[in-house]
C-alpha cells in the first residue's frame, strides 16, 4: 500500500519522567522485604493452624465416637445349658412359618425356667427378653437340639450387659463375676443391631429401622429436590427475564435457604398432614419436608454453578445455530454438574441430620420394625440418636454412639459417592 | 454488479438507551470478503452481532432499521434465528472452543443439524472442515483430545472450522487474530483466502494491513457511524473522509 501512509513510530512529546530510578538496596526497602517474608510466613502459619485446628476436631469426634460406640456393636452373652421339651416335631421346624410354631410351642417359657434351673432363682433376669430368639435361631439351624441337652449362647440382660462391660451397678457386678467364674460368659457380635428396628430393650435395639428410613427419606428427597432445584436454578439463569419478579424470587429463595429447619416442620404438618391427609410419621412426608428445605441450597448452587459457565461458550454453540435448549442441556448444565452436585450433597447432608422438623410431623414415635414402604410409619437416624440419648437405661448409652457411627459412616459414603460423581462429570479446561 | 447477499438498511442499535450504532446502511455480496476498521469501542463488534442476531442475547440490545439475508429480512418474526445462525456462522476475537474432543467440537453443528445420516458422513465433514481450516495435519493424530487442549492459534482454527462444519453461507469474524502470532495470523489470514468465494466473509480487525491483505471493501466506523465504505484499495491509499485518514495513518484509534 502506500508508503506514505504507513504510521510513523509516536515522537517522544510527552514530559521527561522527573523521578529518579528506585533504589531497591537501601534499608528501608530492605526492611519491607523482610517485614513481606514475615507477612506471608504469618499467613501460612495461620492457614495451617486452622486447617490443623479442624482436622483435630473431627478426629478427636471420630476417635471419642468410636471408643464410646464401639461395644454398642458388641454384645455380652451367656451360655444356657437347655434341654428343650416342646410338644413339636422337629420336621416342623424347618418349613416356613417356624417361627410361630416355635414360638406358639411356648420357647419362651422353656428358656425362662432353663436359665432358673441353671443360675438359680433370678436366672431369667439374667436374660435379655430377646435371649429366647437366639434359642429359636439355633433350633432352626438345628432341629435335632430339640430331643437334646445344649449349650445355646443367650444375649444377656442390659444391666449384665453393662456391667460386663464395666460400667454396672455393684449388685450386677457381682452377678458377672459369678457368671464369669462359671465360664458362662462370652462376647459376640451384635449382628441383630444391625438388622433390627428400635425396642424398649436395649440389648434389642437395632438401627436398620432408622437406617432404613433415612434411606427411604433421602430418596424421596433428592427425588423431588433435586429436579426441581435444578430446573428452577437452569430457568432463571437461562429464561427468566431480569426484572423486578425475578429479583423477588431471587430474595426469597435465599431467604427460604435461610429459614430455620423447625419452621419446615410446621409447615409440613400443616400442609402434608393437616390439608394432604398423608400418613403421620412416613418417609413420604419426612422426604418432602426435607426436600422443602433442600430445595433452596440446589437452587442457589445451581444458580452459582451456572453463572460460572463462560458465556463465551453459550455464545459458540449460539453461533453454530444451537437452540436455547440445546445450549442448555448439551453445554451449560454438564458444565455446571460438578457444581450443582456439590450443592445438591451439602443439602442433602443437612437433611440427612436434621431433626426437628421431623418431630414436627411425627417422625419421633416409637417404631418396632423398619418401614418396607414410604408410606409406613418410620424414624430416621438423628431422630432415633436422639430418642435413645434421652433414655435413663444406661444401656442405650453406647448404643446412642453406635448409632452415631453408622449416621457418619452414612454421610461419609454419601460425601465419597458426591466426590466421586464430580471427578467424574468435571471437564479439564 | 450481483446481488448483495447481505443487506443492512439504516440500522441502528441501542444498549439501553444509549445507540451503539447510528443509521448504518451497507451491503456485502457472495464472493467478497469486507472488511470492519475503527477505533475501539465504536460499535464493530455491535454490528458484526446484529448480522447474525447474536445480540438477541444482551437483553438490553435494541435493534432499529433493517438487515437483508438473501432479501428476507432477517429480523422479521416469520426468521427462524437458529437456522439464520447455522446459515450465517462466526467466529469469536477470543477463541471459545467447547471443552469437548476436537471431533466434537467441529461434529456438534452438522449434529444438531441432522446434516448426516451416516457415521462415515460426519466423520468426512470433521476432516474437510478440519482441512480446510489448515488444523488437520497437526490435530488428525490426537481427534479425540480436548480442544481447550491446543495452542491459542490451534483453537481459533478449531473454531473456524467448527464454524465451516455447518457449510455457512456468511462467516462473521471478530477479531480472529488479535491472540495470535505472525504465523498463525498469516495461517489464517491464508485460510480467508481459501475461503472467499465460497462464503461471504465479513471480519472485524484492529490491523490495517491485515484488513489491506484479506478485504475486498473496507468499511471504516467512527463512535457508532459508518464514516467510509468502499474498495479496500481506495481506502487506504486514497480516504475521501479526512477521520479516515487520521485512523489509518495512525492519528487516533
Ligand atoms: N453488552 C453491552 N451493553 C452495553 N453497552 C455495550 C455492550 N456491548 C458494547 N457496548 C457499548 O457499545 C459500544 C460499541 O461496542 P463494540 O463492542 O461494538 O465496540 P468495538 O468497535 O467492537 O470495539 P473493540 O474494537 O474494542 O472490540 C461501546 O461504547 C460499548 O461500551
Ligand atoms: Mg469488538
């Protein structure tokens, strides 16, 4: 082109820099040196004093949990010299419905006079009531013990059971080391903690009922929740007009985030049981009271997740003639998962302990077997945690910690899956 | 003379209340490439959107006047905006490949498209637009890495050729090279060349010989006004606006 035109380099018109060049040797620059080390050694310091301060306060949780909870997993027993004497045939036994039969057939009574006959007068106070259901198990795995003299272990009674391990009253102490002398003793695993609901024995109690329905609630939780967090949060990012009703939606879901979870509850019982007519102290109710108060937190991590998606790549899919649903559901929501699922783990973790607006609908009753539909009446874990720290027996003691390490255990797993879902679903830049 | 493919009539836009672009009228035809020069800030990137309605997204943009593809307007209620976009493709100043497999990247227009029925269809799109767009020989070995994964010039020519994958009529292009080194900008400035005749291209550029280079038509915005429009060579060896000579000598911008 024309040469003449070409722009020339800029002359240098403007004032001559009047400042004399830095001098970085001198003492005081030295000085600010220094003083910037010892700024960021203090910070690094500070950070690591707080991240140190934290994990000891989670591991001395953990430890004490686990030192107070483990027993709860363990179960004293004691070994029944029975000779059974029950009018039934031993073929029985072992169709289906055996446990009626056995249990018409009056075991119950056998056990209670086998434990008289071998610990004297109070021998079946020894017993757990539920001593009679190990017999019943062993008879079934066995039928024949019942033309024969045995040896069955028996779970022992809440307070030998406490005292055996080392914390009873002076009266079942003495009553333990009798046992103990006999050779009657013996310690198992409490597989029935794992698989039964809660009861008034101590020694009975399980928590798969609990378990089972915090399970069932968290389902119908994320089921509702999560859906609706996530359509909610992609259309006002995406569709919905800024205007003034977009900002009062906005104020008010940050406000419902904020509301204090009993408030829930009422409003639950109000609307879910007061004008709904759903079954008082079913999942059903509990998840969607839940879900009431998960709801917000997906919306606003949504809503953060999305808006962290760079509009850059909203505008390349528009300009290859993308549709607003297509950008959506093609780029910007897999963008955000790792983001909304974050969001979606913290809500549902604090669902998962949360407690008093499950009182609210009734969720606190006292419940004896797990729920098999999420209509049936249930506890959930915190709540079960709760009624068993208010018990006198000191049996439910451990059995309170036991169950606190199955409710952390079950966050844990919920927290890994969450991790693992995000590793999967993050893009690398 | 043929008929323009391109025609804008009087066009203004507003962002609110203030206009970005004042009564703008110009024309583009097939086999050109036209040319956007002006000082920052005044409006050639505002109106380089408008052609393919991407400021449907500034919700506070406003849009006065009217723009001709192929004599239907369109900004008419009866245009269809996503087929408009997959007629009328661009690429972006700052390279935006999705954070997806090269492939993908240029796979995902025809796709959405439904513009193949065949596996084998797509992947010959994938390597003529890739080839096209001068990128297949280095990427053809590594297809399924990210694209977010290649060098800034890599990128730009990723997205151009996600943008041919469509088989556009019109390619808009803003900024294309400002991220880039002398050989990729003469890559792509290479690849314009290629290119012209086969779509119309309009590209927006803050480097007086590049425009000089690649342009048939330049025209020259001033605080949102179209100062001068005519052939490139014109242009700069002979303004007939003297706010023109200034920019071009370097005066201002
Ligand atoms: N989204 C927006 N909202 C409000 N004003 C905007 C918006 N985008 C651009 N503008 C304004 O419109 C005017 C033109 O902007 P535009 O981006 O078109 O300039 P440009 O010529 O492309 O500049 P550059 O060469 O720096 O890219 C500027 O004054 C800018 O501030
Ligand atoms: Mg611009």
């Amino acid at each position: 082109m024309n040469s003449a035109l070409v722009p020339e380099a800029p002359t240098g018109n403007s004032e001559p820099d009047q400042r004399r060049p830095t001098d970085w040797t001198t003492g005081a620059s030295r000085r600010r040196t220094r003083r910037r080390y010892a700024a960021e050694r203090r910070f690094r310091l500070m950070g690591l004093a707080a991240v140190w301060l934290s994990v000891g306060f989670l591991a001395f949780l953990l430890m004490s949990m686990l030192w107070q909870g483990a027993s709860g997993f363990v179960e004293t027993r004691i070994t029944l010299p029975i000779a059974l004497q029950l009018d039934i045939t031993p073929d029985r036994v072992v169709v289906r419905g055996a446990d009626l039969a056995l249990a018409g057939a009056g075991i119950e009574g056998a056990v209670d006079a086998a434990a008289t006959a071998a610990y004297g007068a109070g021998g079946a106070e020894l017993l757990s009531d539920g001593a009679w259901l190990h017999v019943r198990d062993a008879v079934e795995a066995d039928p024949t013990l019942l033309n024969r003299r045995a040896m069955i272990d028996v779970s022992a009674a809440a307070d030998i059971d406490v005292a055996a391990k080392g914390e009873g009253t002076p009266a079942a102490e003495a009553q333990v080391a009798k046992l103990a002398a006999a050779g009657a003793l013996s310690r198992g695993f409490n597989l029935k903690f794992l698989t039964d609901a809660d009861s008034t024995d101590s020694t009975r109690v399980g928590i798969w009922g609990a378990f089972k329905g915090s399970l069932m609630t968290m389902i119908v939780t994320l089921a509702l929740a999560f859906p609706v967090g996530v359509f909610a949060a992609l259309y006002l990012e995406e569709y919905a007009p800024k205007n003034r009703w977009t900002d009062l939606i906005e104020v008010s879901i940050n406000n419902l985030a904020a509301v204090p979870s009993i408030i829930f509850g009422l409003l639950g019982l109000a609307v879910f049981l007061g004008t709904f007519h759903l079954p008082r102290s079913a999942p059903l109710v509990g998840g969607l009271t839940l879900a009431l108060m998960t709801m917000p937190v997906i919306v606003i991590a949504g809503r953060n997740a999305i808006k962290g998606v760079p509009p850059s790549i909203r505008d390349a899919a528009l300009a290859v003639g993308a549709s607003p649903v297509q950008v959506v559901f093609h780029h910007v929501l897999p963008l955000a998962l790792p983001g909304i699922l974050t969001g979606t783990i913290i809500g549902m973790a604090r669902a998962l302990g949360e407690t008093a607006p499950l009182l609210m609908i009734g969720m606190r009753a006292f419940i004896a077997a797990p729920p098999d539909r999420i209509t049936d009446p249930a506890t959930v874990l915190p709540v079960q945690i709760f009624l068993w720290s208010d018990e006198v027996n000191r049996g439910f003691v451990e059995k309170t910690s036991a169950a606190i390490i199955v409710l952390l255990l079950f966050l844990l797993a919920m927290n890994g899956f969450a991790i693992y879902l995000r590793n999967r679903f993050e893009t690398r830049w | 003379m043929t008929t323009p493919k391109i025609t804008a009539r009087n066009v203004s836009v507003y962002y609110g209340a203030t206009r970005a672009i004042d009564d703008v009228s110009i024309d583009v035809t097939q086999d050109e490439v036209v040319a956007f020069i002006g000082p920052s800030g005044c409006g050639k990137s505002t109106f380089l959107r408008t052609l393919n309605r991407m400021n449907d997204t500034v919700p506070s943009a406003r849009v006065e006047g009217e723009i001709y593809l192929d004599g239907e307007d369109i900004y008419a209620p009866s245009m269809d905006v996503v087929q408009l976009r997959a007629r009328v493709g661009m690429v972006f100043q700052k390279p935006n490949p999705f954070p997806k497999s090269i492939y993908e990247n240029v796979a995902y227009g025809p796709r959405i498209h439904g513009l193949t029925h065949a596996k084998g269809e797509l992947d010959d799109i994938v390597e003529g637009s890739l080839r096209r767009a001068g990128l297949w020989d280095e990427v053809k070995d590594r297809l399924t890495d990210s694209g977010t994964a290649l060098s800034g010039g890599q990128q730009q020519r990723l997205c151009i050729a996600r943008a041919i994958a469509v088989d556009p009529e019109v390619i808009l292009m803003d900024e294309p090279c400002s991220a880039l080194d002398p050989i990729a900008t003469a890559k792509i400035e290479e690849l314009i060349h290629e290119l012209k005749g086969r779509y119309a291209i309009v590209i927006v550029t803050h480097n007086m010989q590049q425009a000089a280079r690649v342009s048939q038509r330049t025209a020259f915005f001033h605080l949102g006004h179209l100062v001068e429009f005519g052939a490139t060579s014109d242009i700069f060896t002979n303004p007939r606006a003297e706010r023109t000579k200034d920019y071009i000598t370097g005066r201002y911008g």
